[in-house]
C-alpha cells in the first residue's frame, strides 16, 4: 500500500481532502479505495455550484469491477472539477492523492473537518477492515 500522505483529512467511506489554503478544499478517493475499484474507465463529476451535504452522493467512479459512489467529507459548495478525468479516468489509478483530485469546494462549516480521520487514524480502519 502506498503511504498515506499525513496532511490530508479522510472520511470512512475512502474520500480524502486537502486543505489548500485559499478557503477551498481538494477531494478525491484513497489509494486504497482506487485499488479496490481497479482499473477506473470512467468519472461521473458533479457541477460546479452544486451545494453538497457531508456524507450526500456526489460523484460516481466506474471501473472495470464495479460503479461506486463517492460522497461529500464535508458540506459546501463545488467551486471546479477535474476535467483531465473526463479523458483520462486513470489519473486516479496512477496519481489518487495528486493529479487524481475529483473536485474542490467551498466548506460551509470548517468545523466538519475536525470530524474527519487523521492519516493515522485512516489507516488504523483501513488495516482493522482488512483483518
């Protein structure tokens, strides 16, 4: 498993965020949730100016396992998304914690993060769901 890069913020259900210090925030999936999806073919995106609710559907990934939901780690505002995805999907195979990003948002409560897993934390559950 590739390290989890300890300043990012991480939600159960395998998002991470990035805070970018211009009052928005990156969101992709782990690289654990990338290596149980396989190999992506395709990024449903959400639009920009959708308001999103912590924990609500906001995106979904195909590969060629199977279609998962990707869901909000914190209530905003969608302020971009990640064309590159829409021709090349796999940048999350090959970069999920960087060129991967699936969107950034405006938080409209900066107190969610604090409810999200620390790197430590995220892998403690990751390792505990594996056994």
């Amino acid at each position: 498993m590739t390290a989890i890069p300890t300043e990012l913020r991480y939600a159960k259900s395998h998002e991470w965020v990035r805070d970018n210090g211009d009052g928005t925030l990156s969101v992709g999936i782990t690289d654990h949730a990338q290596t149980q999806l396989g190999d992506v073919v395709f990024v449903e995106l959400p639009e920009v100016g959708q308001e999103l609710s912590a924990g609500g559907e906001v995106a979904v990934i195909e590969s060629v396992k199977a279609a998962s939901d990707i869901y909000s780690p914190v209530s905003g505002t969608v302020t971009s998304v990640n064309d590159q995805l829409e021709d090349a999907p796999e940048t999350i195979n090959e970069d999920c914690y960087q060129a991967g990003w699936i969107f950034t948002l405006t938080p409209s409560d900066d107190t969610e993060l604090d409810g999200l897993l620390t790197a430590d934390q995220y892998q403690s559950s990751t390792t505990s769901s594996e056994a």
